[in-house]
C-alpha cells in the first residue's frame, strides 16, 4: 500500500490511486480499458466522489437525529434536506454526470480527451466531488435559516449504537 501516503497532497492520491485501481480490477476482462485514464473511469471516480459526500452528510444527520433523505445505490444519487434538493446522474451511456444543485444552473460534465479532464458544456473543467459538497453546502446553509430547529420524530428509526 506504497500509494497511501500521510498527509493532504498524498492522501488525495493515495484516494485516487485506489479508485482507479478498484475500478480496473472490477471491470470484466472483454471491456477493461486500455489504461486508467480514459473517460469512464474518470467518470466513475468522480461520481464516487459526490457519492462520498452525500453518504456523509446523510450518515451525519441521521446520527444527529436531522431529518434528511436520500439515495446513494446505482448511476443516480440524491440528497434532500428541508425543502432543497441536489441530484447527479452518472448517464453511462451518453458519457456525461448531469449535475442538479439548489440556486444553480444545471451542469452537464463530461470527459475531455483533448484536455484529459471533466468539463461542463462551455469547456470549463468542473470538480464533480467540490460541486457535491458545494450542493450539500448550499442545502445546509437554506436549512439552517429556514428551520434550524428541524430534528427527526423521537420514534425515528435509527440504530441501536448511535443512540445515547
């Protein structure tokens, strides 16, 4: 585990290392790419990365007993707080992450070959993981002023260990 290395810089690429790594031994053997910097698995490791995010602030809120929802299995991830909601979609087929957040203009990414990054429709390179966490950011802050006090029923279905 040589690429897992301590620190900010080296922990990213240690995560990324791994993502790409987890990514070409899952792939079945007649479609592997030809190296791990194509579009798709690029793609895949982003939309890990917004995954990530909203499986954090949902596992936070339910322990803190805030009622959030959301859904994290498959090509289609959501996180709903209060009366907003963000959602991406990993659209496999077309070779795009559609990217809906609360206040903003709805973002389209794709993988450029040419410059070898995600990039929204105008060329722009886009961080598919900072615009999850800008999305859960965006949520948060619209909650907070507008229900600070919201917390999940005292019946809310939770796990034993985070009760206490």
């Amino acid at each position: 585990m040589d690429e897992f290395v301590d620190g900010a810089s080296g922990a990213q690429d240690g995560w990324q290392a791994w993502h790409r790594r987890v990514a070409l031994d899952l792939v079945a053997q007649g479609t592997k790419p030809k190296t791990i910097s194509e579009g798709p698995t690029r793609l895949e490791i982003a939309f890990g990365q917004a995954r990530t995010a909203f499986a954090y602030v949902l596992e936070f809120a339910r322990a803190h007993r805030i009622a959030a929802s959301g859904t994290l299995g498959g090509d289609d991830i959501t996180f709903k707080l209060g009366r907003g909601r963000a959602r991406f979609t990993l659209n496999r087929r077309e070779g795009h992450i559609a990217v809906h957040r609360p206040g903003r203009e709805d973002t389209y990414a794709r993988w450029d070959e040419d410059r070898r990054s995600i990039v929204d429709r105008r060329g722009a390179e886009v961080d598919i993981g900072a615009s999850a966490r800008e999305a859960v950011d965006a949520l948060v802050a619209d909650w907070a002023r507008d229900a600070p006090s919201t917390r999940a029923p005292a019946d809310f279905d939770d796990d034993v260990p985070t009760k206490g």
